[in-house]
C-alpha cells in the first residue's frame, strides 16, 4: 500500500533525513520518499500501518507532524535532528 502525506515541521534537508529515518524504522514499512518542497512522504507499508503510528514517530523524532492529524501528547524536541 502506498500512502502520500503532508509532513509539517521540516526546514532543511536535516529534517528531510530525519523524517525519513524515523518513519522507516515503524514496522511493516517497506521505503519511504520524504521531500522538502512539497513537504511530504511516500511511504511504502503493509495495511497495517496507521496515520497514528506516523504521527508517534514523527512526534519522537522532532517537531514534525503529519498535516491534519491531532499531535500527541508525547514530550518534543525543539526542531529536528539539525534545527534548533
């Protein structure tokens, strides 16, 4: 199953790489294509996968956010891996 969505947060190609290593390492996703401009992600996954596993990675690895969705109440990194 492929699934395209808006990522809010990324700044730089350092948050482009951090996104795409935290969504890839979610179990039951196969690869995953993250941009800047648009700022999205292409993501390969088993059926399995769900927008809330996406947005809990997201929220673990930075400021990051899938656009539309509800953030968790999870404890956040300012910026990404290389913004501040």
């Amino acid at each position: 199953m492929e699934q395209q969505v808006e990522i809010k947060g990324m700044t730089c190609g350092g948050c482009v790489k951090t996104v795409e290593k935290a969504l890839s390492q979610i179990e039951g996703v196969k690869a995953v294509s993250v941009s800047l401009s648009p700022p999205q992600a292409v993501i390969q996954a088993d059926s399995t996968v769900s927008t809330a596993q996406l947005q809990a990675a997201l929220s673990k690895a930075g400021n990051y956010s899938v656009a539309g969705e509800q953030e968790t109440n999870a404890p956040k990194k300012s910026g990404g891996g290389c913004c501040g």
